[in-house]
C-alpha cells in the first residue's frame, strides 16, 4: 500500500479535476493572507497613531476615506470571481455533467452503514441486480436480490474500491442507518450519504496505484467513526477487468477455499 499520500500541504492529487480544487484552496489561503496582513498594518498603525495623548482631542466627525471604499469593492469582485469562475464550475465538474450511460464510464454503488463503506460492483454484465432493505442481513450487505438474473454476477466489497484509470467513475451514494460523508481527498471529492436518498457524484483517477485507507467519512456518525475507511485501488483497465472477471465469478469465494 502506499503510505505516502499526506504530506506538509494538500495530500497528493490522482483527479482529473483535483487541480482545480487545489487552485481554488490556495487562492482563497493566500487571499486571507493579504487581508490578514493589511489589517494588522492597519490596526497597528491605528493604534499607534490614534493613541491617547496630551493636547490631543478626539474627532467625531465622519471620515471619507476612498480606499476603503476601494478596498471594499476590490474584496466583492475578487469573491465573485471565485464564486463564479472557480467554485461553481468545479463543483460542477463532480455533480453535473455526468457521462451518459453508453460511454466510457464505470458505475459503482455505495452503501454507507456504521461503521463500514459497502462497494456494490454490477460484475461483467455491467447491470445491477434489484436491492431490498428487506434482505439486508450479516452476509448480504446492500439487500440485494438473488431472485433476480441481473445480480447473478454482482458482487460487494467492504472497505476495499478498485476503480480504472482514465475513466470517468460515477458513484451512486446511500446510506443504510445515519448520515455519512464519502470523502476520497486524493480525488478531492466529499458527498454526504443519507439515508433514503441516492446521491450522483463522479471522478476521474489519472494514476495507477494502491492507496490505504485513501476513503474517509468526514461526518460524525457514531463512536467507531474513525474507523470508517477504505483502500482505494486504481487500475490499469486490463487489471480492473481481469480483478472485475474473478470477484463475479466468486473468485474471492476460491481463494478462502484453497486457503483452508
């Protein structure tokens, strides 16, 4: 695994989308730097020129200061822009604009519950079979059921994601029980998961490699709340097919098997 995905700044970026997210932090950082900066040279100029002094008598009068004014306006069109040039559109770019069904794309449920992430994979065929909160049990993590012919080669994984390179990944996100927060910061994405809805999000990963506990919730959701991570594994395309291929045939199954 690879332990190496924090460091002294922003974690390392595997989005297609993730620089403009890492942009979008680091103008708003350095932004409040200046502001920050301004107002302490302001503020102590104040104080030391404005003091309490002998002969000196304290005006009443309203001041008419243009660079206030100035700088005032300058912070209303700097938010705008961020607003509406950076921050809308990235949002965006992982709630919109989704690719159709028949492209390039893979589909993935996700099933939040205490304390676990629970990865439903539509197997080869590519369909999902039908889910029921009824069958929910220890063995059958997302409900689903076997009665139906779509779910013959449909498989879960707990805590563990394996996703392709250089394909659009759209996640279908639900929750079983309180509400949760799928976070991956290395695809600098976060999507809270509640209960009774199914909420769209989509990323792009642009490097191969295996990342530990790269899946986080980031909402309080119970006592064990820290443990509720999750490996992320990217892909070559052949590898994820050929991993695809055996978790549908019940390859996981045959190892435990052979183990024994």
């Amino acid at each position: 695994m690879e332990e190496s995905i924090y460091g002294w700044w922003l974690p390392i970026d595997i989005s297609v989308n993730g620089h403009k997210v890492d942009l979008l932090i680091d103008m708003l950082h350095w932004f409040m730097v200046v502001i920050f900066v301004g107002w302490a040279i302001f503020f102590t100029y104040c104080l030391v020129r404005f003091r309490a002094r002998e002969g000196h008598k304290a005006s009443y009068e309203t001041i008419k200061a243009k660079p206030s004014k100035y700088a005032e306006i300058f912070v209303v069109i700097f938010e705008v822009v961020l607003l509406f040039g950076l921050s809308i559109p990235t949002f965006g770019a992982s709630r919109t604009d989704f690719p159709a069904e028949g492209d390039d794309r893979v589909e993935i449920h996700v099933v939040a519950e205490q304390f676990q992430w629970n990865v439903h994979y539509p197997g080869a065929d590519g369909k999902f079979g039908s889910t029921s909160p009824k069958l929910v049990d220890s063995e059958n993590l997302v409900g689903l059921d076997h009665s139906d012919p779509a779910a013959a080669d449909d498989f879960v994984t707990a805590g563990i994601m394996h996703i392709p390179v250089d394909t659009p990944v759209v996640i279908r996100l639900t929750s079983k029980d309180v509400i949760h927060s799928f976070f991956i910061p290395i695809m600098r994405v976060k999507q809270d998961a509640i209960p009774g809805m199914a909420i769209p999000m989509q990323f792009e990963a642009t490097r191969v490699g295996e990342y530990s506990k790269a899946i986080a919730c980031a909402q309080l959701c119970g006592n064990n709340h820290f443990t509720m991570s999750g490996d992320l594994f990217v892909d070559t395309q052949e590898d994820y097919d050929a991993w695809l291929a055996e978790m549908a045939s019940g390859g996981d199954e045959e190892e435990e098997e052979e183990e024994e």
